[in-house]
C-alpha cells in the first residue's frame, strides 16, 4: 500500500551532473525509487539535467523532464504535472536544498504538493550545523568541541580558543565541499572564506580535528511509525583526515569489536529516531578505539555514497519507505 492512497502522481528529484565519487549512486538509488513506485501504480515524474543516466531511460520512468535543477525548473514542472508528491531525497544534496527552496517559496503549500519520506523540519535539523549540534547534546551523543560560525572573525576567536588543527564544515554542500582540514591561520583563512561562499546560508562549523580516528559509518532506516533497523556497518580503510571519495570503504567494519559495533549502532538508531528521519540515512561516527570514545561527525538526512554500497552489500533495497514496520522485527540488524 502507498504511504498516502491520495498519492497517483510522484516527482523524482535525480542529482544533475555526475560527478566522480557524487552523484552514481544516486542513479542507482533513483532508479530502484521509481520502479518501487510503479510497482505501486504510482505515476512517476523524473527530473534530471543529466541525460546519460539509467534513470532517465524512458522505461524506468512514466515521463522524463530533462531540465536544469533550480527553483524554477521545478516550479513550472509542478504546475504542469501536478504531482501529489515529491521525492527529494534520492538526489544527493541537490534533492535537498531543492525540497527546501520549494518549500521556502510556498510553492509545496501552493500546489499541494506532500514532501514524501523525511520532512523540510527533519532536513533542517540534519543540515543546519547550529540545530545538527543542539540536538546532538539534547540527546547526549558526544560532538568534538565546536562553533558555528558566518564570519571569518568568529572563526578566528574559535582558533585562539581552541588552537590547531582545526577542521571546518560547511552547511548544506555535498560530498564535504568547500571544507578541510587546516594547519595555520593562512590555511584556516582559506578554507573558512571558501566554506562561507559555498555554503547557501553562509555557515560552517569549525571543529576541534580528530583527523586520525577511525571512520566509521551506519546506514539506517526510520518509518513513520517510529520502528528503525540498522541495514549493516561500513568502515574507511583510512582514518578521519581522508574525505571518504578518496577513501576505500568496507562494508561490514572488519576491525571493530563486538561491543563497539553495538555500541555505534545504537547510537545511529538513537539520532535517526531524535532527526524523525522517515526513509534511509547515513550516520558518519569517529571512533578512538584506545579510549573507545566516539564523536559523532554528521548525518545524511538521504541516500548517500554509501547508501549504494549497503544496499548492494547486503541486498536490502533501500528505496522509498513503503508504510511498513519492516516485518515487525524492530531494531533489527544486519551486522
């Protein structure tokens, strides 16, 4: 049954131009969203400026706009088609600032359009740097010390407190872009500026570097009804420090301990639930396994590089939540 039986017509949000190491696997996954839908007799909609992608075959879709992803691209598509519903989060991080673009300008509200899966409220906290922090605390999960910071001077004040290295993380740009990791004030300069112009609210985070500590990574899924399941685990071969496209990643972790993989996992399953994530997400920890302290570094309120690789790994389908409870077994695991 579909989440909504109102819901005839769907608008797939595909991620644009592939870029190597960002946007395959968001045709796999929007490929896999489109069949389930039609399984449903839903009517899929598909947008993508990329033409040479599989999801853009015409089979895969029940119609295909082949048009740039901006604002208004999308809002005239909608008041063509009248979709019931949009899935954003099936195409990277382009999905996203769409979904929330759209909704800024009461163009969801105006057509009547439902975000389907993870909600504008749910992206934002994710997403925001600021908000992603406070609940982090709220919930008790440890973060490395931090700021959030819209001016390089601010971002100076955090350096003379807290000293080098220090790593800085724009808010809402994908695959890491604009950040790094900085040694000195001329670096920190850089990156800081660069990270500020990315970012399309002009904030990053600056953060004490824990560059060195294992990466760890969880894929997980919430429904609306609040029951979630660890799909499996994946490590970096490389250690915090090495952005994750440059890095090789296994999926299950092959160094960690027992009780440090169910230590993680509960920690993903207990931020998915406080982010109200409905569909699948990627929660990145950092992990020093001689003190067996963990931070927590980010979450993808969508389908990742990583999304692909779990759901190949284990043969889980990650795709648009259906209104399930996952057979009951809440909380499973696939580890």
């Amino acid at each position: 049954m579909p989440i909504n039986e109102n819901i005839k017509k769907v608008l797939v949000i595909g991620s644009g131009p592939i870029v190597i190491g960002q946007a395959a696997e968001f045709d796999y996954a929007g490929v896999q969203a489109c069949r389930a839908l039609r399984e449903e007799n839903i009517e899929v909609i598909l947008v993508n400026s990329n033409p040479a992608t599989i999801m853009t075959d015409e089979n895969i879709a029940d119609k295909v706009y082949i048009e740039p992803l901006t604002l208004e691209s999308l809002t005239y598509i909608i008041d063509k088609e009248r979709p019931n519903g949009i899935i954003a989060t099936l195409g990277g991080q382009t999905g996203l600032n769409l979904a929330v673009s759209l909704n800024q300008a009461g163009v969801l509200e105006k057509y009547n359009v439902e975000l389907l899966g993870t909600k504008i409220e749910s992206i934002k906290k994710a997403e925001d740097r600021e908000l992603f922090k406070n609940l982090m605390l709220e919930i008790g999960e440890p973060i490395p010390e931090s700021d959030i910071v819209s001016s390089f001077e601010d971002a100076k004040k955090f350096a003379q407190k807290i000293g080098f290295p220090i790593i800085v993380r724009p808010a809402y740009t994908l695959g890491g872009t604009g950040g790094g990791i900085a040694n000195n004030y001329s670096e920190y300069e850089d990156i800081v500026y660069t990270g500020l112009s990315l970012s399309p609210i002009s904030q990053v985070l600056v953060e004490k570097s824990i560059a060195g500590y294992k990466e760890i990574e969880y894929e997980v899924i919430r429904d609306a009804n609040n029951t979630c399941i660890a799909i499996c685990n994946m490590e970096n071969i490389d250690p915090i420090g090495i952005h994750t496209g440059d890095s090789f990643v296994v999926a299950p972790t092959q160094t960690l301990t027992n009780k440090e993989c169910q230590m993680l996992r509960s920690a993903a399953l207990k931020i998915i639930k406080a982010l109200k994530i409905e569909g699948g997400c990627n929660v990145q920890f950092a992990l020093d396994t001689v003190s067996n302290q963990y931070y927590v570094i980010e979450v993808n309120p969508r389908v990742s590089r990583s999304s692909a690789l779990a759901s190949k790994a284990t043969g889980y389908p990650i795709q648009p939540a259906r209104n399930s409870k996952f057979n009951n077994k809440e909380n499973s695991s696939r580890l």
